[in-house]
C-alpha cells in the first residue's frame, strides 16, 4: 500500500509540475459574479442580472439577507435589495461559497461520501471563521467564510484522481494521501483562480501550527477555527499544546474556550453555518 501510496502522489505532483493536473473549476455562475464583482464599473442591477440566472442562488441569497445573522430593520424580498444590503464583495464571496458546494460530488460511493464529509466540514469551520473575523479581528467576514469553504480544495484533484483511475485504498491511506497532497495542490488551485494572495496561502498555512505573522491574516483565522471544530473529537491535533499556537495571541483569543460553550457565538456560529447548508 505504501508504494500504490507514493506512485500517486509522484503521478499527482508531476501532473501539478507539468501543468497536466485537472484542477476543479468554478462553477460558471460563480465565475461571472467575481468578474463582475471586480470590475470598479460594474453596478448592483449588473451582478443582480448575473445572479438572477440561477434562481436556486437568488433564493438563497435572499434567505441569507434575511437570516438572523445579517438581517436589517425589514425584510428583504428581492435580490437587488438584497445585494444593496449585503454590498458587491460580500455578495460575489457568498455566491462563490454558494456554487462551490456542487463541486463536492463524485460518482463511486466512497469517493462521493469522502467529498460530502470534506464539503460539511468545511462549511463548519466557515461558520466559526465568520464568527472569529467578526468578533476578534478588523477581517472581512465574508472573506473569512471563503477562506475556510477552500481550505481543504486540495482534496478534490486527490479524490478525482483516485476515481478516474479506479484505484482502491482503505480510508487510512485516502486520509494520508488528502493531508499530505491537498496543502501544495490547494494553494495552485487557487492561484489559478485568481484569489486573493491572502487567500492563496491559506491552504498551506492552515495546518502550520508555528508560524508567525505581522498581525492576524485569515490562515491565523482558518486555524482556529478548524482546532475549535474539532473539540471533543479524537484528532491529534486535540493532543496537541494550542497554548504554543501563537495564532491565538494574534486574534486575542483564549486557547482554553471552547466557542460553542459561550452562548452568544455559539449561536452566531450555528447561523453563520446556516447560511451555506440549502434548506
């Protein structure tokens, strides 16, 4: 198994170093709204006719206008409105989290249950992302949601490449061949998107548990929140020392609280959750 181990991840690194590599691509939807988004003369009615073509994300959107986490003084009933309150940026990063969910799908049982863990898990440690950006940094947390949706991207190609070729491992191996691999393929994956470059490194830096930064960035944020995700769990990094983490310093957060027991951003987490779960 060891070997069947390293002749994939050769054959998956040697695809990356010659460009042979088939990334994931973002949805079509979600690829004219950051256009749009990023274009300085685009206006609300613009990125609202985009959006208006997929009525399953037009709904959402508004429901996520609407949810206890953002919504105003009134109800809002169509998307124009909704994109008014929630602004361009905010708006073009919801709907990117929104279309990414329909890439976590696969045709083989193990494959497709592999990704759907992947996608929910992703999607708690967003919710706790947006809670940390907005209460313990100047972050955007509609930025920070994103950063923890992409994350794990680099599992896709892994689990891709494992179905097309029909190759059959245990769950121990898939889980080494995922954390061993997505961290390079994650930050390509997302160069080639055009993210962000503080968005780039997240999938790299995530799991650098001694780095240092100049100030709190949203892998410090991405961090945290996947440790606080995995409380009361058997993962090993609930084994390790998060007093010597010093991304907790930087967002001035206690290593000891568990955020689900604090009432008020437990709350907030469950609704930040919410906003990318489809009912």
């Amino acid at each position: 198994m060891a070997e069947l181990e390293e002749k994939i991840k050769a054959d998956i690194l040697q695809a990356i170093d010659s460009d042979k590599l088939v990334l994931p691509t973002l949805p079509e939807v979600a690829l004219q709204v950051r256009e749009v988004a990023e274009n300085p003369d685009s206006s609300v009615q613009d990125l609202a006719k985009v959006i208006s073509n997929d009525t399953a994300m037009t709904a959402r959107i508004i429901r996520v206008c609407n949810s206890p986490l953002l919504r105003g003084s009134r109800e809002i009933s169509n998307l124009t409105m909704a994109i008014g309150r929630l602004g361009m940026a905010y708006t073009a990063n919801l709907a990117t989290g929104l279309a990414m969910e329909q890439m976590f799908q696969a045709t083989s049982e193990q494959i497709d249950q592999r990704m759907r863990e992947i996608w929910r898990s992703s999607t708690e440690v967003a919710g706790i992302c947006h809670v940390l950006a907005q209460h313990y940094t100047k972050l955007k947390p509609d930025q920070a949601t994103l950063a923890g949706l992409v994350h794990q991207i680099g599992a896709l190609p892994v689990l891709t490449y494992i179905e097309h070729h029909d190759i059959h491992v245990d769950n121990e191996t898939l889980d080494k061949l995922i954390e061993t691999l997505q961290p390079t393929i994650g930050q390509y994956i997302l160069k080639k998107w055009d993210f962000p470059a503080e968005l780039q490194i997240v999938p790299t830096e995530f799991s650098n548990f001694h780095r240092e930064a100049p100030s709190v960035d949203y892998a410090d944020v991405v961090m945290v929140a996947k440790l606080q995700s995995l409380i009361g769990s058997q993962h090993p990094y609930t084994e390790m020392d998060w007093g010597q983490i010093s991304a907790f310093n930087r967002l001035g957060l206690d290593p000891e609280i568990d955020m689900n027991e604090a009432e008020d951003l437990s709350a907030e987490m469950e609704a930040a959750m919410a906003l990318l779960s489809p009912s």
